[in-house]
C-alpha cells in the first residue's frame, strides 16, 4: 500500500484530504507543522507528500527544499497545493523541485489521487503499482452517501470560513487597516482556507474569487506600502461578495460556460498591457484599445460587461467617454472602473458624477484589478439571476 504524507495546518482541510486518499487506497498520516514533518519523514519515510505551498507562518517550500536536501528523500514526489494567482510562489515550488504543483481549484480529493498514483509509479520507474486498495469501481449506495455527506460537510465549513473572513476583515478595520498586525494575518489566513474548501467543494466561483483576493492580500503583506485606498476599497468588496457567491447554486467562474467581455481602454501600450495580463489571468475576454473614439464605437457596435478606462487620455479624457459609452444603445448600463494616478476627493466626486461604478489607483496591481473584475462581475451576474 503507498503510504502518504499530507502536510497541512488546518484539522478540517486535512481530515478531508485523509479520507479521501485513504478510500483511494492510501496508507496516509498527517503533520500540522514543518518540524513535525520534518520528524516523520525521517522516520516513516513516506512514497509521497501533498504539501501546502502556506502553512500558516510557516513556509512549505523550506519543507520542500529540506526534502530535496535528503538522500532519503530527494526523489519522493511532493504535490504542491498552489495558487494559481501567485505564479512568483508557483515558480519558486517548481525550483525547489515540487512534483507537481496543483491549483486548489482543481485538487479535490479524487483528483490528488490519481495525481499521487501518477507520481508514485513514476518514481517507481514506470513499473505498474499495485491496484488501489479499497477503492470501488463503481459507485455504490454507500460510495455516494459518503461522497454526499462529505461535500455537505464541506459546504458547512466553507460558510464557517466565509464567516471568518468577514469577522477579521472587520476587526482589522479596526486597526484602521495597518497590514503589520494580527488582524491582517488572520484575515489572509481565513481568505486562504475559504479558497482552498471552496476547491474541494468544487466551487469554482468561490474558489477563483478567494484565491485572487489572497494573492492581492499576500502582495499587501510584503510591501505593504501598496495598500492604497482603492485597495482597501476593493478588499472590503470581494469579502462582501464571497458571502453572496458561497449562497448561489450558481457555482462558475467567468470563463466556465460564462464568457463575459471586458473593455479596457488607456492610450499608454504598457498600461493597456498591464491590464490585459490582470485581466486574462482570471480567464476574462479583453478587448484592449488605445484611442478613445475607436473605443466608442466598438461600444455602438458590442455589449460589454465590463470597462477600464484610464482618465488622463488626449482627443477625449475617460470622464467623456465614460458619459458617451451610457449612451449608447447597447452600453447604456456596463458597470466602468476608472484608472487614475489622482487621487483628491474632487476627483473621486467627477467619478461617481461621469457615471463610474468604482476606480483604481495607479500603480495599478495585477491582483487588484484581477480582484476589482471578479466582484463586479459576479456583482452584475447575480443581479440578473435574482
């Protein structure tokens, strides 16, 4: 029987990993920390282990580098449980020799089951493993009311995680939003554990939101002179939505059988770019242009869902096009987010009287833009459905 180790700080994520590697047909043990990891992979040394790339203060990747470090174990898969919005963090694991590494969107227990046999029988250079033990081959009464009983235990704790997130996002408020607190770190670590159960209930919506808003929250905690006030802004927006999205049978994500178009629109090339990439990493349609009256009328000519406008643009500034795109027959209600480098409450009040829903400081972060799109998009998409 292969024996696996999971690596994992939170009890409920790792109990669920357990069960449904070990009726996969696993031998499987659990540690909550690196030391202890490090003690029972020394021991007990394990065919493989699914490791979290954040174990609360703690880092997986050191794990990972010590395990690549051992005679004993440098060849033992290692699957990574990642975000796939912390592309820096995915490269470091896969340096650091990571097997696989498994956006938790995609790693619920089957999945990372097939993924470890995978691995395992690589090592074993390509010599069939022995068949899982206790696994069924088809599904039985008994199969699906376990299968049932688990994803409503998952939906439980997923509202309990919701729950949690908004509870530090208020207490952190408090502190009148300093990033170098207990507050920050709690909120970052119930947005952390919201996505990675949201994952595994295959909640793809949820999931998605949650794990961009922990990358944005991730980049805060490491500079945290980036924490402008649209920052702030849209970190309260995507908490309050998760609520909303976790109550929705409705579980896509823009992209899944959803394909909602995003207009973006700055006469600068890098900044249009810039904005693309957000966009694009989440799985949206962008249309990028760079002249104000092109942008206009591809506005007569195509409904969009959503638009980015830059302010400070020649010919027309994004105020006017803002107004001229409610105007139109086909545009008369897209939600638009300004982008601007100004910042002074005139300013924000010429926003709110062009017709803009929200807006983005510049320097403008991937992660905040990717974030900002997701709410408002779910935002209007929920509006319809209900």
């Amino acid at each position: 029987m292969k024996r696996i180790l999971i690596v994992e700080d939170d009890p409920f994520t790792a109990e669920v990993y357990r069960n449904g590697l070990e009726w996969a047909g696993f031998a499987v043990s659990t540690a909550a920390s690196i030391p202890e990891a490090t003690q029972q992979l020394l021991q007990d040394q394990p065919d493989a282990l699914l490791l979290d790339l954040v174990l609360g203060e703690e880092d997986g990747i050191q794990l990972l580098r010590f395990v690549r470090s051992c005679q004993a174990t440098r060849e033992t898969p290692v699957l990574m449980l990642s975000n796939a919005f912390m592309p820096e963090r995915v490269r470091e694991a896969w340096e650091a020799g990571a097997t696989e590494c498994l956006d938790k969107a995609h790693a619920a227990p089957p999945r990372v089951a097939v993924r470890l046999h995978a691995a395992i029988d690589l090592v074993r250079r390509g010599r069939p493993g022995p068949a899982p033990q206790g696994a069924p081959e088809a599904a039985t009464d008994t199969s699906t009311a376990r299968e049932a009983e688990i994803h409503r235990q998952l939906l439980s704790t997923l509202a309990t995680r919701v729950e949690a997130s908004t509870l530090h996002l208020n207490a952190w408020i408090a502190r009148n939003h300093r990033v170098t607190t207990t507050e920050f770190e709690q909120l970052l670590r119930s947005v952390h554990q919201t996505a990675t159960v949201a994952g595994m209930a295959g909640l793809s919506a949820v999931c998605q939101l949650a794990s961009v808003l922990e990358a944005l929250l991730a980049e805060i905690e490491v500079a945290p002179s980036k924490l402008t006030w649209s920052a702030v802004r849209t970190i309260n927006q995507a908490v309050e939505m998760l609520p909303q999205l976790a109550g929705t049978t409705d579980t896509r994500h823009p992209g899944a059988h959803w394909t909602p178009l995003v207009l973006t629109v700055d006469d600068e090339p890098v900044a249009r770019e810039f904005l693309t990439t957000a966009l694009e990493s989440a799985h949206l349609n962008t249309l990028n242009v760079g002249d104000p009256e092109l942008a206009l009328r591809m506005c007569e000519q195509n409904r969009f869902d959503l638009a980015f406008l830059d302010v400070d643009m020649p010919q027309m500034n994004g105020f006017e096009l803002c107004q001229r795109l409610h105007q139109t027959e086909t545009n008369p209600d897209t939600p638009v987010v300004f982008v601007s480098s100004l910042r002074d409450e005139q300013t924000r009040r010429r926003f709110s009287e062009s017709g803009a829903l929200d807006f983005i400081n510049k320097p403008v972060m991937l992660s905040e833009v990717s974030v900002k799109a997701l709410v408002h998009l779910h935002r209007t998409h929920l509006a319809k459905a209900g």
